[in-house]
C-alpha cells in the first residue's frame, strides 16, 4: 500500500503497519519530529522502519536547496533512536563507509 504524507499525517490506522520504508523523504521535511512520531504511532510493535537520508558530511557540492535540513551521521542516528530504540545502521558503500554519500537505518519499534 503506497502512503502519502498530508502535513506528515499518515492515512493508516494506529499500530496497523509491519514495515515503514522512507527513502530519501526526511531531509525534506522542516518537522522531522512529526514525521518520526506518525511512523511511530502507525507501526505495530516489533514493526520495522527503514530510513535513508544523504550525508550533509559526505557531500561534494553545494547544499541541496530542495533539503530543508541535512544531518550528518551522528544527528541522524541521534534522531532516530530518540523514536525507536533498536537501531541497525547500513550504507550504500560499505567498504568505504568513511565517505558514503547516502545512508540508511533500520529501527525497531520496540515500544
């Protein structure tokens, strides 16, 4: 079931969904907070989340002025597991995960 975010409120019933997949969305949104929250609220428990954000500290270029905000990775994953506790984190180059330009999170809904 494809979801769209109407001012970060999602069209699904509370602790109805298995899985939340979000690719490149956070860094758009101005109310991380909200967004995180509405994810929270509509996985059921032991749901899993996956997030994936670019690197404001792998960048090469200019700032996106598309990106309302971009976190390093310290932020993102400070951000993330203030909603959900068990955090996995992943990259798109794992082997050189010092210069990766795009990440990705994996959380558990643990509450």
């Amino acid at each position: 079931m494809l979801v769209m975010l109407n001012e970060c409120q999602l069209k699904v019933e509370s602790h109805s969904s298995d899985v939340i997949v979000s690719f490149e969305t956070i860094e758009h949104l101005v109310d991380k907070e909200a967004f995180l929250i509405e994810c929270k609220r509509v996985l059921r428990r032991g749901g899993k989340i996956v997030v994936s954000s670019p690197n404001r500290d792998g960048s090469t270029g200019e700032p996106n002025v598309q990106h309302a905000d971009e976190m390093n990775v310290d932020e993102f994953q400070t951000l993330i597991k203030s909603f959900f506790g068990n955090c996995r984190m992943y990259t798109q180059f794992p082997r050189r995960a010092s210069c990766f330009n795009v990440r990705c999170l994996s959380a558990e809904n643990c509450l």
